[in-house]
C-alpha cells in the first residue's frame, strides 16, 4: 500500500509540472461497494492523449477543457469505453456505466460504475484505454474488494487479467 501511493505520488507530480509528457500511463481504481452492490471505478487519464485519441477516432474538433465539451464527447467517451473498458466479476460479464467526468490538473478523472454486484470472488480487467493510439501506453489498475487491495499492470499486448478475492 505504502508503494501505491508513492507511486501515485511520483506520476502526478511528474506530470503537473510539464504541459507535455513522455510517459503514457492511466490508473485506475475500483472498489466494491457491498452496502450498495457496486464497482465503483475512477479512471485518471492525461488530458492531452484522451483529447488526441477522440480527435483521431472520431471528430478532429473536439476539445476537451473547453465549456462545450459536453455532447459528442460524452457519446464518443461511451462508445470507446464500451469497447476498451470491460469488467467480469465471478466470470460473469457486467456492463461499465459511464457517470461523468472532471478535469483536475493535467489530468481528466472518468467515473464508472459496475451496478448490481452482489458478492465479489473474482474480477476480470480489460482496459486497453489508450493503447490502440500509444504503444507504451500502461493502464494500471488497483481493485479494493473487503479492505483488501490487488493491483495488475496492462499494455497493448496484455490488456486484460484477472484477480481472485478470497473470502
């Protein structure tokens, strides 16, 4: 625990203090929440590679920052997600529900919510956010499941993994 969090600490402090960066990485956390059934997911990606990427795929205007970003972007977020950003729990497939998101720094945080999970043995990642545009992009993801945190790293060439959660 002590490691994730200078970890965290060393990648937003290294990237609040240039406006480009030469490192591709996203953390993601996700914590079940057995008071109400759910993953509950935060996404933090670089503004700059997630506003490049829905340039590229889908409308070369998009800005994200800007106080009209809202529409498209928020479909064009959906659609990608659903298709780079998708959770099993004990071998059944859920669907991720994209709730929003807000900048902070250089940074943009995505919320996510997996609904309806009554008990976690087992979670499957797939999060190949980023990796169809940058080959050294890596996706870190924390699972908090009952107090007990697992971590995995995923790339382009390995972008799902699994975890098991003992009771």
């Amino acid at each position: 625990m002590k490691y994730r969090i200078l970890f965290l600490l060393l990648i937003f402090s290294l990237s609040s203090f240039k406006k480009t960066h030469k490192f591709y990485v996203s953390v993601t956390e996700i914590e079940y929440n057995e008071e109400i059934q759910s993953l509950q997911i935060i996404s933090r990606v670089f503004t700059d590679d997630l506003e490049a990427l829905l340039q590229e795929r889908y409308d070369l205007s998009i800005k994200l920052l800007s106080s009209g970003d809202e529409g498209d972007v928020v479909a064009n977020l959906n659609k990608y997600l659903g298709q780079k950003f998708r959770v099993q729990v004990n071998g059944k497939s859920y669907e991720v529900n994209y709730l929003g998101k807000e900048y902070e720094d250089d940074m943009t945080l995505l919320y996510l919510e997996v609904p309806n999970v009554s008990s976690v043995k087992s979670v499957k990642i797939k999060n190949a956010v980023l990796t169809d545009l940058f080959s050294e992009q890596k996706n870190l993801v924390h699972v908090e499941v009952r107090g007990k945190t697992k971590s995995l790293i995923l790339t382009g060439e390995r972008d799902e993994d699994e975890l098991i959660f003992n009771e």
